[in-house]
C-alpha cells in the first residue's frame, strides 16, 4: 500500500491596505488613531510595546535632535510619515522641515532623518523597516539598538533584489555610546550617542 501523501493547502491570500483606506479605518473609529498599529507596505504591523528603557530613549532622542537641528525644523515622535500609497510607519523619532503646523493639512512624506528605537523589534527594524526607508528615499536612517547599546547608522539607499522591499542602505556604520555623529541634514551639529542612551 503506497504512503499517503500530506495534502497540500494554498498559501492563504492576504489582502493589502492603501494608505487612504487605513486613515479611513482611523477616522470610522474602527482603528483607534493611538492603537499601536502602524501600515508597513500594506500590512498593519503591531509596534513593540514600549518599555522603560524604550519609552525614556524615545524622548532623549527627541531631546537630543531638537538641541543638534534646532530652528527651522521639528522632530516629531511617534507619529506618522505619508512614505506612499501603502505605508504610513510612526517612526519613534524623525526630523522634518519646518514648523508643526505645516503639517496640519497631511503628514510630512520625506524626513531627513529617521530614527527608530529597537529592543525586541530590532530584526524588524534593520531588516523591513530599513528597506521600506530605503525604497522610499530616506538618505539617514538611525536605529538606537538598546540590545547592543549602540547606534547604528544606515545611509546610501540602493536597489537590492534580495532585501524585503527592493532596496537596502550600502553604508552601515555603528558607533559605541562615546562616539558622537552628526546627521547628514545637519552636518554642523554633533549628537553624543550616550545622550540618546537611557
């Protein structure tokens, strides 16, 4: 009598959400807007829930910007970036031109600076996240690795078959908690790695 062959099930179809039809689910009320659910590439991805250690490097990041890029620009945390048609991540920090206010008709689409805090969501972060800020155009992208304690500095977007979205960062460099970086929008400016360190 022949073995009987496992039955072999399609992979289930999953459907993908625009930008627009995600605000929309926001402003139904279906979604709360303070749900820890951002749209990455149109999936809803959970955030990682905030710790301590994550919530209290969120705002010395946002600190340490605000003093580095100064007037003229606001360093928003936590909220949400028009990076296109299917993908509205809430970076935990980001720094953008101008004043709040200008961004009350539409989220800002192009940071010049984005910078994420990762303890469990790090593999995310380097590895979807980096492609989708990539794939957007993102010249400076920051994850303040709490695991290692360390900065990692992603720059140079390329197209790249291989990574999740199509295009990684070429230049990755990771600097130690006494080492001192200066954004590529702010070259002027120094920023200590152990003031963004909780």
């Amino acid at each position: 009598m022949a073995a009987r062959q496992p039955i072999q099930y399609p992979e289930p179809r999953t459907r993908r959400w625009t930008r627009a039809e995600y605000d929309r689910l926001i402003t139904l009320g279906v979604l709360d807007e303070d749900e820890r659910i951002e749209l990455l590439a149109g999936e809803m991805v959970v955030r990682e829930p905030q710790a301590g250690p994550h919530a209290t490097a969120v705002q010395l990041v946002q600190l340490a910007l605000q003093r580095a890029f100064g007037k003229g620009w606001t360093v928003r945390s936590q909220l949400p970036i028009a990076l296109d048609a299917e993908s509205e991540p809430e970076p935990d920090d980001c720094v953008v031109p101008g004043t709040p206010r200008d961004y009350r008709a539409g989220h800002p689409t192009r940071p010049v600076l984005v910078v994420e805090v990762a303890g469990e969501s790090l593999l995310l972060d380097r590895a979807r996240k980096g492609s989708l800020y990539a794939h957007a155009g993102i010249a400076d992208y920051w994850i303040l690795n709490l695991r290692d304690a360390v900065l990692e500095v992603y720059r140079q977007p390329v197209r790249s078959a291989r990574s999740h979205h199509g295009w990684r960062y070429s230049r990755v460099t990771r600097w130690g908690r006494g080492a001192v970086v200066s954004p590529l929008a702010a070259p002027r400016a120094r920023v200590r790695v152990a003031d963004l360190l909780p």
